[in-house]
C-alpha cells in the first residue's frame, strides 16, 4: 500500500473537538498523534463559515477552551473571524499544526484484529492503535433537492460556503430559511442588498441576547485578576444551564422565554399580519431557540421581505413559494442548515468482524454515553449520537467526553489492555434511557419537524440532560462499563 504511516492515536478533524483531544492526550503522554483534516486549516465550523455576521450565540466567555481562556474577547458574543483567530492561536501556541496532515479527507476505517486501518481519498494508509473521530456535527451542508434549482441563472451558495466573490450591493437576493445562519447574515446583507426575500418555512423563536462590545477596561481586568474573568464564565454557564428548564416544559422558564420572544418581536414588528407570520406554531424550544438583537429590524426594514413559506421551485430567475408567490433574483442563498443524524450514518466504518457501522445503525444511531460502540475498539466519537446540546456551549461536552477518553487511555495503559469496547449491557441501558427521556421532551412533543430529528422522527442528536449532569456521569464513567477486545496477534 503506498504511503502506509502508523500512530498512537489518530483523529480526524482539526476543529474544537479534534484539537481539545490531541491537548489533553499530549498532557497525558501520549506523544504520537496525527490528526488527519480535508481542508487547510484548523478551525472547522469557524474557518467554513465566513458569512456576514456570523458570530456564536454562546458568549465567548464560555463558548471557548478551559484549558485555554481568552480575557480579550471583544464582544460578548464574538465573531466567527474572532474565534477562528482564536483557535489558530491555540493550535500555534499547543504546537498542534505538527500534528495536523491538511488536505487529506477520511475515507474510511476498518479494525484489522489489532488496530485500525484508515484511508483518505487521496489513498494513504494510516494504521492507529486508537482512532478519535471529531469529524464535527455540523458540517455538511444541506441543500434541497428543488425542481429546477440547477436553473437558476445567477449566483447561488449555501451559507457555510459563502461566495464573497459576489457582490450583493443592489442586488436582489432571495434567502431560503430561517434558521440560525440566516438571522445573522440577513441583517448584515440587507444593510447594502437592493431587496431581500427571506422564505420561511416555519418560524423560529428569536430572543434578544446581552450582546455589545466588551470594554478595554474590563479586559485589562480580566487579563490583570484572572478570577473576575472566571467569574464572569461561571456565571454564563449557570445563566445557560438555567436554559434548559424551557425544554423540560418547566412553567417558569417557559414563561419567561416566551415573554422575551414576544416583547423582542412586538418591539420592531408592528404589522399584525406580519407578527402572526413570526408566530411559530410549535412549542418553544421544540426547534433550536436563536438569539438576534437585529433579525426582527431587519425584517421591519423596507427592502427585506417575509414569504411565509417554503419553496416550491426554482425557474432561471424566479423563486417560486409552495404558495404560488414568485419573486425574481439575482443571487440565490441556501440558509438550509447541515445534514446531522445521516452524516453519522454515512461514515464507512467496519469494526470486529467486519460489522459496518452503517448496518449497526440501521436503526437509529446511538453510541454509550454518545462516544463508543460495541463491536468497534477502541474507537471514540466527539460530539456523537446523544451529546448535542439546545441551552448550552457543546465545547463543554467535547471537554467531558475528552476527559472520559484519556482517562479510558490511562485505564488501559496501567492495566495492560491494548483494545476496549463498551459493554453491550452498558450501551442498551443507555440507549434505552435517552429513547425515554427523550420521547418526553419538548423535541419530540412540541409540535414540530427539525434537524434535531431523524426520519422516524427520534432525536438521536441531542442530550436530554444539562450539561452538569453529563459532566458528572462522564467524570463517574471509567473502563468498568467497558471490556477488553482480544488483539490478534
Ligand atoms: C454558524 C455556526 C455557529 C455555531 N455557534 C455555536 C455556538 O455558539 N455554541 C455552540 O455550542 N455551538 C455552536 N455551533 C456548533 C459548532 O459546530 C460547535 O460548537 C463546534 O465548532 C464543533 O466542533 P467540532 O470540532 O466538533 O466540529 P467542526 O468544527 O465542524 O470541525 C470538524 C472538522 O472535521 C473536518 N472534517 C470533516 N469531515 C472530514 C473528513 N471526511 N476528513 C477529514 N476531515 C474532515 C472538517 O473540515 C472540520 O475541520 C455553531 C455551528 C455553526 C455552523
């Protein structure tokens, strides 16, 4: 084979995730990683998405590393180009870019009897005893299949691929979605665009958040007394956990959020037809709660306008709504969002036995603790099945799922065992216990279809608990819930 390499620990994906795991597990000793990643550059999520306006909704105090906080944020809720500096920073300063081999995109991976073989597209070879996938959840685009969208005769990108070559300035731009990109972005090309017609399929819930500029003093004091920048971290994280109350269906917090959502709304939409196509129709907190101090403007504005609907076609220069209204444009921008729960399921992996992945979850993907599966040693999912997160910043469940990781390493490493895999036991009971939590929730109760959901309408993305709790059961979680693997030899 050509090009054959061997490592410790390989992982693929240099974003939040993958580059966390190699940190830590270089704290533990573990000397020989390679981190494999299809583009140029660290970053994942923050290096793809350039589109005006992106920015986090996690404030960057918290939405950021433990091991490595940053007392000069300038904005509470800092912007993509800010954080993608920021964890170039890191990767430089951690000596992480040795480790990463650019342009080199998984292909796939299967375990040999002893460790796992895992090749790129460009057709290297990569033999690891331990294999991290941190491929990210968000990642690939999705873009309806519409009739006649080839047709469409000017510019035409997805959010996470901006075009920047185009210049939107007195252009007619039709914006499909209503999603999380699409309430950053639409505020910011409206500013120059000559008109904007944002189709909404179904309307999100969009609160105001506490967002503006983070005073030079206040940064020279969290540089100078370290504490007051923890402080302000701590109380993030307790203001976000106190979030997910709303998708318990807890009164309270449910009436509070919506109390926010409707005053925000009502403050800049005045029009009452247009405040009922604002309404959405399902329960808060059913799809992904955004947060914009500028969407509702946006939308009041004169050149911006709201079609209550999906779209039904696509003809050269028109879009065409499942309503029969048409607009034309000149730029088409697909605000659609990522493919989740099939990204996972597409991943050509074979472990023990040659049992595929793919086939393991034909019936819905689920890992034990949303990190590991039976059949498949020594492999570890980042942000897997189970671990997303609706209230709070997922960097904290990459943290404890890199913490349980490396603690399973050294578990291994003093006790003599080259391969595990969780116990089949382990792995039912957890499965079991998020189907029934989950089946109780707001995501599969609140009267709405997301990207949350699978197609038979479960919700294998998401975590039901706050993050507290995972924290808590990931620290408790050690090589006890899992079994040695016979290596051959
Ligand atoms: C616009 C946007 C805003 C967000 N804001 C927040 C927020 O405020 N708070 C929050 O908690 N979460 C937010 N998220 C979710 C965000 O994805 C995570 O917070 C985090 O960045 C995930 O890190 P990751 O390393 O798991 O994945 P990613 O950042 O997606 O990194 C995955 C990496 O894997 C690489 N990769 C993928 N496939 C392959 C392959 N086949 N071969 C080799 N390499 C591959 C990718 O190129 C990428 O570099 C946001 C997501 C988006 C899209």
């Amino acid at each position: 084979m050509p090009g054959q390499n061997t490592t410790d620990l390989l992982i693929v994906g240099a974003g939040f995730g993958g580059l966390i795991m190699a940190i830590e597990a270089r704290k533990r000793g573990i000397r020989d990683i390679v981190i494999l990643e299809k583009a140029d550059e660290v970053g994942g999520t923050w290096r793809e998405n350039t589109y005006p306006g992106v920015a986090c909704d996690v404030p960057s105090h918290l939405y950021s590393m433990a091991s490595h906080p940053n007392p000069d944020w300038t904005t509470a809720y800092a912007g993509g180009g800010e954080i993608q500096a920021y964890i170039q920073r890191v990767a430089q300063d951690e000596g992480l870019y040795d480790l990463c081999r650019f342009k080199r995109t998984f292909k796939s991976a299967k375990w040999d009897g002893a460790q796992w073989q895992i090749d790129t597209e460009g057709g290297e070879r990569w033999s690891a005893k331990v294999f991290v996938s941190a491929l990210g959840p968000l990642h690939v685009p999705q873009i309806p299949a519409l009739p006649g969208a080839d047709s469409f005769l000017g510019p035409c990108f997805h959010s996470a691929q901006w075009d920047h070559d185009v210049d939107l300035t007195g252009k007619r731009v039709a914006v499909v979605g209503s999603g999380a990109s699409v309430i950053q972005f639409v505020p910011e090309i409206a500013k120059t665009a000559g008109r904007v017609s944002v189709f909404q399929r179904s309307a999100p819930y969009v609160i105001p958040r506490p967002d503006g500029p983070i005073s030079p003093i206040w940064r020279t004091l969290y540089r100078a007394l370290p504490f007051t920048r923890q402080l302000r971290r701590q109380s993030i994280y307790h203001m976000m956990e106190m979030r997910h109350g709303v998708f318990m269906g807890k009164e309270k917090a449910v009436n509070f959020a919506m109390n926010l959502w409707r005053k925000g709304m009502e403050r800049s939409i005045t029009d009452p037809e247009m405040r009922n196509a604002l309404t959405p129709d399902y329960r808060i907190g059913c799809k992904r709660i955004l947060s914009s101090n500028a969407w509702y403007k946006a939308l009041a504005r004169d050149n911006v306008d709201l079609i209550p609907s999906g779209v039904a076609r696509i003809d050269r220069t028109r879009v065409i709504a499942a309503t029969g209204e048409s607009i034309e444009a000149d730029v088409l921008i697909w605000g659609t969002g990522f493919q989740v729960t099939d990204a996972l399921e597409r991943l050509d992996i074979t472990g023990d036995g040659g049992h595929s992945l793919a086939e393991t979850w034909k019936d819905g993907v689920s890992a034990h603790l949303g990190v590991s599966v039976a059949g498949f040693p020594n492999l570890f999912f980042l942000l897997g099945p189970n671990t997303g997160l609706g209230h709070n910043s997922v960097v904290l469940m990459i943290e404890a799922q890199v913490e349980h990781i490396c603690r399973l390493l050294d578990q291994m490493k003093q006790s003599g065992t080259a391969a595990i895999e969780p116990l089949e036991s382990a792995q039912a009971d957890f499965a079991g216990e998020m189907s029934d939590r989950l089946s109780e929730s707001v995501w599969q109760n609140g009267g709405c279809a997301s990207w949350y959901q699978d197609a038979s309408g479960h919700t294998p993305v998401l975590w039901p608990g706050t993050v507290g709790e995972y924290r808590k059961r990931m620290r408790a979680a050690g090589i006890e819930q899992y079994r040695p693997v016979e290596i051959e030899p």
